[in-house]
C-alpha cells in the first residue's frame, strides 16, 4: 500500500493500551530509535477507552516516529483494539506489540526483511524478560521470557505470543479479526484470542501459515503481580479454560454434571498433594525453592482443571458436552 507519496508502506505496528502513559511513553522511545526507512512502516497507538490521558504520552513523540497516530477505541476489550488497529493501518502487514515492551533498534528492519525475504501470513519472534522492580530470588528469566528456539520457519504445534506478532492484514480480513468474546477486557485477565486467530489462519491458509523468526526479538517487562505463585496458578486455570473454550472440540465421556465436578475435585485435590509432597521431598537442585517447583510442573495440572471447567461450563449451557 502506498503512503501517499508513491513509496509503498509495508508495516503498520499497533500498540494497544489501556490507561498506562508510563509503559507507553517508554515503548515508543525504543520505536523512535529504529534503524529502518521511515517511508517503509507506521505507528498507531490504540488507547482503549483510558481514564488517563494517552495522547499526552504519545504527543512528544510526533515526527519521531512515521506516521504516528493515537486512535482511541471506546469499546474496551483488547480485542476490540487490535481490531481497530488493523481496520486503521494503511501498511501491508499489522505488527503487534505490548505497551510493556522494548524494541531493540533493529526489530523494525528485521521485520521488513521477513516480509520482504519470506513474505508469510502471520511471523513473529522470541522475547526476554526485563524488570522495573526486585524479583524474588526463586524467579528464573525463563518464567518472563518466550523462546522458540534458533531455527527459522514454519512454527508447527506452538502459537506466537501477542505481544511480538506480524499479520498480513487482508489475512487478517479475511478471517474476521480477532474474537471480541476472548482477551483481556480493561486489567481483567482472560486469553485465548491470540490462539483463536492463529487457529483460524491455518486453517484459512495451512499448517505452516505462521513463521517464526529468531532475530524478530523484544522485551518484555515482568510486572511485580506476575511474580508471585499465585499469578501462575491462575494463569495456567485461565490458560486450561480460553484453550477450552477455543477448541470446544473436546468430548465428554460419559456426560454429566456431576461427572465433571467430581473431576475438578479430584485435580485439584492432587494439586494440592503434589504441592504437600513437594515441600516434604523433591529435586532440590533443579527446584531449589518449592515456588519453583509449583511454577515448572504443579501448577500444570491447573490447566486440566481449567479445562474441565469449561466442559462444565459446556454443559451447563446445552444440557450436552460440547464436541
């Protein structure tokens, strides 16, 4: 798509936030710092219905960065943001990055070259933890940061993360966005939107519609709420919950309400002995604290539950298991 100005403008990256100028004003110094051609990318930051004043926060940045623009999307609900940005972006492709994230100065050129070199429906990259505040000693990077590996190419059996994902926007049209029922709505936390949309594009597109990118990489900052085991514990219920309800292709064997919450019982029963026995005895070398042990391979059963949840909460709609 053109500029206007007979040079074709390849990315449009969109920043979607909800009432945090700080984080926002801190992202966009990073973007102002890129190495790429101005004529070749964009940037709109989609304010979902703030309290706060985000344009004040984005106004120091005009002619720093092309084609700036702060759009505000009165509909809360980060799905409804991301879909207004790619409805607003006059590039090819849509970049979306978190408003707790930093750019490195080469991650607009790197995504100009996969688009140029590859040209793939959906690609995106790797991102590293950074922090703003102490972390608990038993805190691992690994727990902040989202790794691929080191190959390049089609990402097979894994989804990309929101925070650092490149979009075809007439793929992205084609498929109707993102679902405005899944996501974070204001500070609630929810999911499953980003998985929604990559399983929509394969299907759409192919199995290897989604490309990963090594080099593609950001920052991402651990906010202090998500240090703590408690964040983790509910994270991977929501997780087992939004999958679920993404899916809703997994059948109930022997169907029943009553059926589904003894279930529920019995997980989180052997969560809690998992934990019990754990304090008691386990490798204390690789889990040298039991917050370790509760975030790397506990908490996991909690996805289960988080999935049975949602065939109760299948069934309990119907009368009959979702399949």
């Amino acid at each position: 798509m053109s500029d206007g100005n007979g040079e074709i403008l390849s990315l449009s990256i969109v920043i979607c936030t909800y009432n945090r100028p700080d984080l926002v004003a801190q992202v966009l110094s990073t973007l102002a710092e890129q190495d790429a051609p101005a004529q070749a990318y964009e940037a709109l930051v989609i304010d979902n219905a703030s309290p706060g004043d985000i344009a004040a926060a984005v106004r120091p940045f005009a002619g720093r960065i092309p084609g700036l623009r702060c759009i505000r999307e009165e509909q809360v609900g980060l799905s409804h943001a991301r879909n207004r940005g790619y409805r607003e972006a006059r590039g090819e492709y849509v970049a979306y990055v978190d408003d707790d994230c930093k750019l490195p100065p080469e991650w607009v050129s790197t995504a100009l070259r996969v688009i140029r070199e590859v040209h793939p429906v959906m690609f995106g990259g790797p991102a590293g933890a950074f922090y703003m505040t102490p972390r608990p000693v038993w805190f691992r990077d690994a727990y902040g940061s989202v790794d691929f590996g080191s190959d390049r190419g089609p990402l097979i059996g894994r989804s990309l993360s929101g925070m650092n994902m490149v979009i075809r926007k007439d793929a992205l049209e084609d498929v109707g966005g993102f679902d405005p029922e899944l996501g974070m709505t204001g500070m609630t936390m929810a999911y499953g939107e980003e998985t929604a949309l990559q399983d929509r594009l394969r299907e759409r597109f192919g199995p290897d519609a989604i490309h990963i990118e090594p080099g593609l990489r950001v920052d991402h900052l651990v906010r202090p709420e998500k240090m703590s085991v408690l964040w983790i514990i509910r994270r991977r219920f929501l997780g087992g919950l939004y999958g679920y309800r993404c899916s809703a292709n997994d059948p109930v064997p022997g169907a029943g309400a009553l059926r589904l919450r003894f279930k529920m019982l019995r997980i989180a029963l052997g969560f809690a002995l998992d934990i019990a026995g754990a304090a008691l005895i386990r490798d204390r070398r690789r889990y040298p604290a039991l917050p370790n042990y509760i975030w790397e391979h506990a908490s996991y059963r909690l996805e289960r539950l988080g999935q049975v949840c949602g065939q109760l909460e299948s069934w309990n709609a119907s009368g009959t298991p979702s399949v």
